[in-house]
C-alpha cells in the first residue's frame, strides 16, 4: 500500500537524519535499509528535502494548531498541553536540533520565533515586561530542551519536572 511504504520511508528516514545528520544521509542509504530501490523511493518523494519537509510538517502543523487554536487560560495547563506537544516530536526536534539547516526546508526560523511569542502571550498576557518575556523564553526553551535531552527516559518522569520548571521560571 502506498501509504505504508510512505510511511515507512519517513519512518527510517527519521531514524538515519537522527543518527548521522540530514545531509549526511543519502537516499541510497534510506532504500537500502528499506529493501527498496532508489526509484521507487523517488516514486513518493521528489527530493531529500521533499523527504525532510514531509517529515518536519507533522510538527509544523500541530505547533500551529496550537497556537492557533488556544486561548489564554489556565497556565499551567497550557504548560502542560506544549511539553505533551513537543514530547510527541521530540525526534524531529532531535533532528532539527543536530543540523539547524533543516529548519530552512520550511522556512522555521522566524515562523519559530512567532509561535513562541504567540505562546508567551497566551501563557503571560500581551503587556509584559523584559523580564517576564525572557523567564518565559527560558520556560519554553527550558521544556523543548528537556523533551530532546531526556528523549530516552519514559515521558512520566520528565513532564512533571520540566512543567514544574517552568512554572517556577514563569514565577506561578
């Protein structure tokens, strides 16, 4: 099914971007370890980079669901929603983290910058001073870096602390 073979590509795609960087790995390597040719693997995806960014959207599209879709409320709820969101992707984050030229594949850079302020706002208000924006820079940033350093560790011990983090560095 075509789906499948989709997914699977992407599946071991991932796991090679992870293990030896994006540009490091090439589409031989990903059909080899699939037991598929090379043509068959350009059959579902044009490029490395239509591969890289198929990969990358999932995230994309949940952070700007997110951010879209949330109202200001209960802070800590908020916290404890995004640390559920990042865990999820923590591979990509992995990814994306070891070889920053693939937040290019989507133009991530600034769109990343936005979300985290969009999620400062919902999480702290509009007017907010200097210090508060960077304590919750430092909560947000705190708790991405938590999902990718601690990716090995099951998700109930480290939601917990890195959600208690940072409520203590939003001061609540």
């Amino acid at each position: 099914m075509p789906s499948d073979t989709k997914a699977r590509i992407q599946a071991v795609a991932r796991e090679l971007f992870v293990q030896q960087g994006v540009q490091n790995t090439s589409l031989r390597q990903i059909s080899d370890r699939l037991g598929i040719t090379k043509p068959a693997l350009y059959y579902h995806f044009a490029s490395r980079e239509d591969l890289v960014r198929s990969i990358v959207q999932p995230l994309v599209d949940d952070i700007e669901s997110f951010v879209a879709g949330r109202a200001p409320g209960d802070a800590r709820e908020l916290l404890e929603d995004y640390f559920e969101l990042i865990w999820r992707h923590r591979a990509v984050i992995v990814m994306m983290v070891q070889e920053l030229s693939t937040l290019s594949y989507l133009d991530l850079g600034q769109r990343m910058f936005d979300w985290r302020r969009r999620l400062i706002a919902l999480l702290l208000g509009p007017e907010l001073t200097q210090a508060q924006h960077i304590r919750a820079t430092v909560a947000l940033g705190g708790m991405s870096d938590c999902a990718v350093e601690y990716a090995h560790l099951p998700p109930e011990e480290v939601k917990p602390a890195a959600v208690e983090a940072a409520a203590a560095a939003l001061g609540l």
